[in-house]
C-alpha cells in the first residue's frame, strides 16, 4: 500500500480531463495550447484552495462525476453551476465555489450542470500527473498529456498534492480557517456574472473583407445557436432567424456567405471561421493550428472563459469591439479578478 | 547588390495576433518566408512574443503588447522582416527518411490511387518514392507535415466520405498534397501505405534532449522508401519495445 495520496474515479461522467494552463508556444510544431476552456473558473479554483495558480485539475462536461480521496485533503469545484454531495458517515451538501474538506474514504458526488458547461474540480496541491511538454493538460485528439492522454474512466488512480494543515477538517466542513463566506461570494458572484454573457465581444477578423455586406449585416444583428456537435476543438453556431422575411434572411446566408477555401493558415482560439454554408464554427481551446476557412471575427480574450461555458442550444449574439478595448476589457477582468481574490 | 524585396502584408487578427502574409504565389519563396521568420522571430528578438503559427503563405504572430501600441509593434516587425534572408544560397537542410510499407492491408487505396490516375499500383509506389519533398511547415495536429513536391500523376482526390478511423503512420494523398497521419484521427485523405515511425512523439521534449517531439520540421527535405510487410512489422514491434 502506497502512502502518496491518490483520487480514485468513481463516476467519470461524460467527458472529463485532466487540464491545467495549456502548453503555449508549439505551435511551430502543430501542437496547440489546449488547457481549461475557462481557465478563468480554473484559476480562481486554484486560487481558492492557496494552490499555485496553475496546478492541474479536473476539468467536467456538463455532467459531474465521482471521486473518491485516500487521504484527508480539501477540494473545491468551480465553472458551471451545479450541487455538491460529500458521502460518507453522513451526507454534506455544499455550494460552487466554496472550499471544503473531505476526509479518507469520503466520496464527492459532483452533480449535472445547470448552467454552464463545464465545471472545474481542483484538489490541495493539484493533480500530479506527469508534465508532458511543460503541461499537464490532456491534448485528447493526439492522445497525450493529462492522465495517460484520454478522458478519465471509472476506477482511474490519480496521484494529487498533499493537503496542508490549514486543509484539515478540525470539526468545520467548510474550510472557513482562510476563507470568510462574503469574500466567497464577492469572487463566485463576480465570476458568475463575467461568465453569464451571452453578447460575445469581437475585434475584426483578418478576412471580414472578403465576405459580403449581407452576410455581414446578418452576422451582426442575428443570434446563433450553440449545435450540439461543438466540442473542445470548436462550437458551430446555427443561425437564428431574424425578425425580416424568409426569403431575404436565406439570402444573407448560406453559399453566398464569402469566398470560401482558402490556402491554410495559422488560427487562434476565438477565431469565427465561416465555411461556405455560412454556419460560423467559433474555435477553441483544442483548436487544430491551421484552417482554411475565412475568418469573419475573433472573440476578445476577456470573453473567452465564456466559450468554454457555452451549453448546445445557448444562444449567443457578437457585439463589436476595437482592438484596444479588447486589450483593456482583458486587463480589467485580470486586475478585478486579483482584486477579488487579493483578500484570500 | 540589392536582395530582391518581397512584399509583405501586415494586419491584425485579434487583439494579440499580428498576421503577416507573403504576396506570392510561388510556394519556394512561401516556404523560405516561413523557415526565416521562425530564424528571425525569437522571444529575444521580439519581446512579448509568445507563439508563431505558421500556414502555407502566412504567419501569425501571437504577442503580448507589454505596453506598447500597434503602431511600435508593426514598426518592430517590418524592421525584423528586412532581415528575412530570401537568397537561400549555402542553407543545409537535413533529409529525413520515412520508411513506407505500400501494402493494401495498409494503404487500403492504393488500387483507386492507381485506377483513378491511370497507371498501375508498382508505378504509383515508384513515383511515390523517387520524388523529393519538402516539409513546408508543421500544422492543423502535432506533428502533421504540410508536404510539397507530390508527382502531378499522383494527384487524387480526397475520398467522398471521409474514414471515421484512419490510423496512426499511415500515408495519404489528397489532391496535390501527400503526407503522414500523425496520430490515429478521422480522415479523408487516400490512403496508400503506412509508415513504422513514430511522427509525433511528446516524450522526445525534455530539457535535456536535443531532439525534437515533431519528426518532421519546417525545411526538411523528404524521402519515402519502400519497406516490405516482414521490415513493416519488425521496426513497428521496435517502435513497440522502445
């Protein structure tokens, strides 16, 4: 028997990986940055336990999961909105983004999301899988990373950090030694509000010249569906009608939509690309390196924990930004978010 | 003597991405544009800068303004693209061999390759092998090698319905481009052969190796050689063992 603490899975859940901060800078080798999809929810999570910043977590789709602990630690989940369930002697309930410890033995039930879609489970002292390429994050379609480079399956055995002495339990259930409730909700609400937005703010793509003004026109007062064929890669958005006639809301979409394929050429997460039947698929974390489909607009990075956040048959809108809003909207959330967590 | 200059379009394609893409159609002058830019363009030469994603005739640099406005930026880069080197007189590139199986069980469309172009299935693995390619960057998955130098009477199209599963190593064609399948992945590209190496290779990357996780890099020159089923199988059990 091994004395390193371990987190077995009980329940996976539908799709759940090991993710941390991403891999940047392979690009030139095709490999992308990949991470949580809210890495915003990720890191607060972390934050909220005094782990590093970075350590790696659970990351679950829409569904929870089940787990169960070796040793006493403390866990906290974060991201979508969901119930959270701590069996053992007796049954304890406790809410999102709320630190709480569990002890040996003890079984943490993870309920559906209903909000959002994914929802981050972060560990004292992180999970310990091995670093592949400076990450441990689960590249899940080249099958490398996380924990042995797929999603999670029941009776998996993650190594994890050692809890502290301000992780035990000591009669509390939550764990109110370092954390008051108010600054809790101060940073749950204050993140729950930046995740909620549904008018996705854009700067101008590098090919918005090459589409046509009525499938411009359209792209910007229409609202899209979230399909239920998006992923980590990508979430194809279906066209909403909007409130003119039939006929002319075809026209503006469909074949006519820009000038199509184009040679490939470097993409980033955020990027609207729009192929020829002019249903825009926004690209994600797990995005390939290289598209060929022209690029109408990019998400701001401000919004790109949203992304990570959105359920199939969501709507979404696209409001417009500059450049340099983008930048000072990414810089107010980061130092608003410090701020909110400065206190912990 | 004044180096024939080369023009360069520069935009922005988000709030940290700088595009830059060069206005020619031939694809030599591309792919040396795109091995200069990642010579050129270091994290010490160009502060802020944290990734390059390459494509055929295009970079996108992924920076971190630190302060500094567009207009600075953009100046910086321009400078830095003088330095580009397009006179590729004396530049060693390395020839990587990739061994290649061309066996139906293996590349199940070697017969419609030969079929569709009108030659039989020892001329396509002829052509095959005796052009030269060249890697002219690494995109779309890890390790997954945008190839140029395919044999015009290999051009085939990509299969009407792509495979759910193609496998790891295996070797395709689809229009005018040929390469390798990296990882086991979905695909439509047309498959001929498979290959006992291992393209992409996470563990290759620590802070003690020289080598790299990616068999192929920007610049390689490319040869594929025929391996027989008993040579298939030995080196894939190596690969196994290893």
């Amino acid at each position: 028997m091994t004395n390193a603490p371990m987190m077995r899975v009980i329940e996976p859940g539908m799709l759940t990986s090991v993710q941390d901060n991403g891999r940047p800078g392979f690009a030139d080798i095709g490999a992308v940055a990949g991470g949580a999809a809210d890495k915003l929810s990720y890191r607060v999570g972390n934050r909220l336990l005094g782990n590093e910043s970075f350590a790696a977590a659970l990351e679950m789709t829409l569904v929870g999961g089940t787990f169960e602990f070796t040793h006493d630690t403390a866990v906290v989940v974060t991201g979508g909105a969901t119930t959270m369930t701590i069996e053992g002697d007796s049954t304890l309930e406790f809410a999102a983004w709320t630190p709480s410890t569990i002890c040996a033995g003890e079984q943490l039930r993870v309920g559906p999301l209903q909000a959002g879609a994914r929802a981050y489970l972060c560990v004292a002292g992180g999970i310990h899988v091995p670093d592949v390429m400076y990450s441990r994050s689960t590249h899940l379609t080249a099958g490398f990373g996380g924990y042995q480079g797929r999603s999670l399956r029941a009776g998996d055995e993650l190594p994890i950090g050692s809890a502290t002495k301000e992780h035990s339990r000591s009669n509390a259930t939550k764990a109110s030694q370092w954390l008051d409730d108010e600054r809790i909700e101060r940073i749950r609400s204050h993140c729950v509000s930046v995740l909620a937005r549904r008018a996705l703010r854009v700067v101008d793509g590098p090919h918005q010249a090459s589409f046509k003004q009525a499938y411009l026109d359209a792209f910007w007062k229409r609202k899209f569906q979230i399909s239920n064929q998006s992923n980590r890669a990508g979430l194809r958005l279906e066209p909403q009608p909007v409130d003119t006639s039939e006929e002319e809301d075809r026209d503006s979409l469909g074949r006519s939509a820009s000038a199509g394929k184009m040679p490939s050429e470097g993409m980033m997460q955020g990027a609207v690309q729009v192929p020829e039947d002019g249903q825009p698929i926004v690209l994600m974390v797990d995005h390939p390196t290289t598209g060929g489909y022209p690029v109408i607009a990019t998400v701001a990075s401000v919004d790109h924990p949203v992304l990570g956040q959105l359920r199939p048959r969501e709507q979404v809108s696209f409001e417009r930004i500059s450049r340099d809003e983008a930048r000072q909207l990414y810089q107010d959330l980061q130092a608003e978010i410090e701020r909110a967590l400065s206190s912990v | 003597m004044r180096q024939h200059r080369c023009k360069f379009e520069i935009s922005w394609a988000s709030e940290w991405h700088l595009r830059i893409r060069i206005d020619t159609d031939n694809t030599r002058t591309q792919a040396t544009f795109i091995r200069e830019v990642f010579r050129v363009f270091k994290p010490t030469t160009l502060e802020g800068l944290i990734n390059i994603i390459p494509g055929y005739q295009t970079v996108m640099l992924e920076i971190a303004p630190d302060g500094r406005n567009e207009a600075d930026i953009e100046s910086i880069v321009r400078r830095m693209l003088d330095d580009l080197n397009f006179e590729q007189t004396n530049v060693k590139t390395r020839l990587v061999e990739i061994p290649v199986c061309y066996d139906e069980a293996l590349g199940p469309d070697l017969a419609d390759v030969a079929r569709l172009n009108q030659i039989d299935i020892p001329t396509v693995i002829r052509l095959h092998t005796s052009a030269t390619y060249h890697v002219h960057f690494i995109g779309f998955a890890p390790g997954f090698g945008y190839l140029t130098g395919l044999p015009e009477a290999l051009a085939t199209p990509r299969l009407d319905t792509p495979r759910i599963r193609v496998p790891a190593g295996s070797v395709g064609i689809a229009g005018t481009q040929t390469g390798v399948y990296p990882t086991q992945s979905a695909g439509g590209w047309r498959l001929i052969g498979r290959t006992p190496r291992v393209m992409f290779d996470p563990a290759r990357c620590h802070p003690l190796s020289s080598e790299n996780p990616s068999t192929f890099l920007p610049g390689d020159r490319v040869r594929f050689v025929a391996i027989d089923r008993d040579e298939y199988e030995r080196q894939t059990r190596g690969v196994v063992q290893a």
